[in-house]
C-alpha cells in the first residue's frame, strides 16, 4: 500500500540543495493503487503537509496539488510551487535550521481529496543548503552505507519490508532506470570531492540557466554552427587562428587546403612550453632538440614581417603550430605544388608582388593565391644568418622526412629539397588538420 519510496526522500535532498531559490522542493513518489498496481498516467489528488518534531506530530504546513503520473507510475511536483493550493501554514517562513522535519503526503489515486494512501518521511537534510556544512553530510545520507537501489526501513518510517523487496524487484521494468542513475552518479560525483571519476550523469534536460549542465545533443549543435560560420569566415578570407602567444594570423584557402598567409612566430609550443631561443652560433650547431632564433638576432627588424626561424627538431613534438593546425608534411607541399601547376610556376602564385621586401626583380610573382609568400630568408648550416629579402625558405615534413620549400627573388619556381640537416633554421607555414 505505502508507495513514497527511499528515492523519493534522495531526490528531495539533491534538488533542494542546489537550489536556486528557497520557495519551493522538488518531490517525487511512484503511485500505486490498493491492488499495488502503478498508477500510471492519472491525475491524482495528493495532500502534502511539513510536519516538525516526530513524524506524528502538528503540520506546520499543509498544501493539495493535483500532479499526473507518467507511464511508471511516477509522480513529480514542487512543495511550495504555483501549482500548489496552501490549506495551512507559508512555506517560506519555514525555519528549516532549527529542528527536524518530515513530509507526510495522502493520496487519492482517483483524483479527488478521499486520501487512500498515506507515506511519511524524515527530511535527512537542510532543505535550501542555509549552512554551507549540510554539503558536507550529504554523501552518508544518500548512500545510508548501502548500494543504491536496495534499502532498509530504518531509513524512513511507514515502508514495510514487502514494499522495498516489491520496488527492488519491480525497478528495472517500472521505472524509467536513468533517474535511479541520476542519484547513483551524483552521489558519486560528491563522494568523490566534485571529481566525476569517469561516471557519466544521464538523462539531463538541455539548459536553459547560466550553470546548468550541456547536453552533448545541446554541445553537438553549437559545434555545428560554429562550424558553418567558421566556413563562412573562411570563405570570405576573413578567418584568423591564434597561438598561444596571442598572435593573430590570416589565412588562405588554395584548393582544398586552408593554409596560414603569415609566418608563424610563436615563442611557445602550444602547450604553453617556451621554446629555448638560441642567438649564438655555437650553441645553435649543437642542438638536438628544438629552438628558434630571429633573423640575425634581431626582433625589432624581421620579427613581425618575417616570423622566427626555427631549428628541425622543434618540428618533431607536433606541438609547434596552434590547436587544429600543423606543420605540413613534403606530401602537403606538394599538393599545394600541383594544384597551383607545378615547380616552374607555382612559385610566383605564391610569392607577394612587388620589390618593397623582394629584391628586383621578384620574377612571376602575382600572389593570386594570397599566400602572400615573403623571402625571410635561414640561418645556414654554418649558424650565419642568409638570404633575406632573396629567399624565402619553410620546413616541411618531420623528423627523417625533412624537408625545405624555398622559393626566390630571381625565377617562380617552387624548390622542394630533402633530407636535410635540422641545424638549420627556417621559416613555418602552418596548415590547418
């Protein structure tokens, strides 16, 4: 006969202490008939009262709704909501602090005020977290030293042990088994110090306040419009991408791939690790892990305009270019060489036009892809600084498969030369994954 149930008294405890506002609780009950049968999908008359001392003794309050069950039988309303109709007593004025309450509710199962069903039980913590030390007792009030779902009657007076092994043995095909999920995993979440512990919470509703938890459907459609207003950036030659640094980029699409049009000047891996800068030529020929340099040590002069020059091997951590992006392999390069028609002209597509940074006469150059290609030059094999304003020159490929791009003052050829040494200090394109 008796139907409020442990997780009624669990749900209670979790809504009211993330509670937003203290005018009303969250309550839930499964519904049964005399026959023990659910209840389902009914209007039902319910009479709910606060009582304060012992569980027989005066209502404080007392308030009728007339909530309809779902398909499980399962009942929700909020004690102290607009759906309530108030017979005694002004729940905001209770003094949830100083003593104990229970919740005592009679039920109608055929929606009129003639209360068949009678439950009563303890309310096991403050309601509306008025002391910040209730969040502190509400792992041992939740578990009771058990394994959710199975209960004992010491927990809430008026359950009988038929009622428990009924709900115990009905759970999985009557009720809908998130919610039961629900209170497990956020149990857990607090047990475990607000650490999840790889436990996913199911069955949330998308949000709609400033702190509610994301749906992974809600998630999935922000990434989606993201994406088409990234594509639509894109497009009109308006996308930009970061490093960690701070530093803004524009970008080009050619072909199928979108490329960055400056050089990368970051002094950062994209996990936020400072790349060793090594001016001097002596510690640059003895490197084996990676660094950058500015064209002959001078920030201030080709920083900006030219970008750093990086050694090979600060290319074999991946973690050079941003977030998304990478440094293009030699088979990348040469997709970009073929989609432009090869050596003998891809350069000049590629190359910004003019002399300003070019030597004369910066032959084929027309930049009609906007790559906006600028000759920042290397350091050598021999540590001196070469070539700026004559060529420029990127790393393409990692590891043994390096390689440098270079394109020149002189002709529009695109120059890919491989298996080089990673002592020598070059420019970076990065493109995007």
């Amino acid at each position: 006969m008796k139907c409020i149930l442990t997780i009624t008294t669990a749900i209670l405890i979790i809504s009211n202490l993330w509670a937003q506002s203290p005018e009303k609780m969250s309550y839930q009950a499964i519904i049964r008939n005399s026959s023990n049968d659910l209840v389902s999908n009914t209007k039902v008359g319910m009479q709910i009262s606060i009582i304060s001392g012992t569980a027989d003794g005066a209502a404080i309050y007392t308030e009728t709704q007339s909530p309809t069950t779902n398909s499980n039988g399962l009942v929700s309303l909020e004690i102290g909501g607009d759906a309530a109709t108030v017979i005694l007593g002004d729940f905001s004025t209770i003094e949830w602090s100083s003593g104990t309450y229970f919740v005592k509710t009679e039920t109608d199962p055929t929606g009129g005020t003639s209360y068949t069903i009678t439950g009563t039980s303890q309310l096991l913590s403050v309601p509306y977290a008025l002391h910040a030390k209730t969040a502190e007792n509400v792992t041992g009030e939740i578990t009771y030293n058990e394994t959710d779902p199975l209960f004992n009657t010491s927990i809430a007076s008026g359950i009988t042990q038929a009622d428990i092994s009924s709900w115990n043995d009905k759970l999985d095909i009557e009720v809908d088994g998130s919610i039961t999920n629900e209170i497990q995993n956020l149990s857990q979440v607090l047990i475990e110090s607000n650490d999840g512990g790889a436990v996913q919470i199911k069955n949330i509703a998308d949000p709609t306040d400033n702190q509610d938890v994301a749906t992974k459907t809600y998630v999935d459609k922000l990434e989606t419009k993201l994406a088409k207003i990234e594509n639509m950036l894109i497009d009109a030659g308006l996308f930009k991408v970061y490093d960690v640094d701070g530093n803004s980029y524009s970008t080009v699409k050619i072909g199928d791939q979108l490329w960055m049009s400056e050089n990368l000047k970051t002094t950062k891996y994209k996990n936020g690790i400072q790349i060793p800068k090594v001016s001097s030529g002596d510690d640059w020929i003895k490197l084996s892990s990676g660094a950058y340099c500015w064209y002959d040590n001078d920030s201030l002069g080709y920083a900006n305009k030219y970008g750093a020059l990086y050694n090979g091997y600060a290319l074999d951590t991946d973690n050079l270019c941003p977030d998304g992006w990478h440094v293009p392999t030699t088979e990348e390069w040469q997709i970009l060489n073929a989609y432009l028609g090869y050596n003998s002209v891809a350069g000049g597509k590629l190359k910004e036009t003019g002399t300003i940074n070019w030597t004369t006469p910066n032959s084929g150059a027309t930049n009609e892809t906007g790559f906006k290609a600028l000759p920042g030059g290397q350091r050598a094999i021999n540590t001196n600084y070469v070539n700026v304003n004559y060529k420029g020159v990127w790393w393409g490929g990692i590891g043994n498969s390096n390689s440098l791009i270079t394109l020149s003052y002189d002709d529009d050829d695109l120059e890919i030369m491989y298996y080089l040494s990673r002592n020598l200090g070059a420019s970076v394109r990065c493109l995007k994954d």
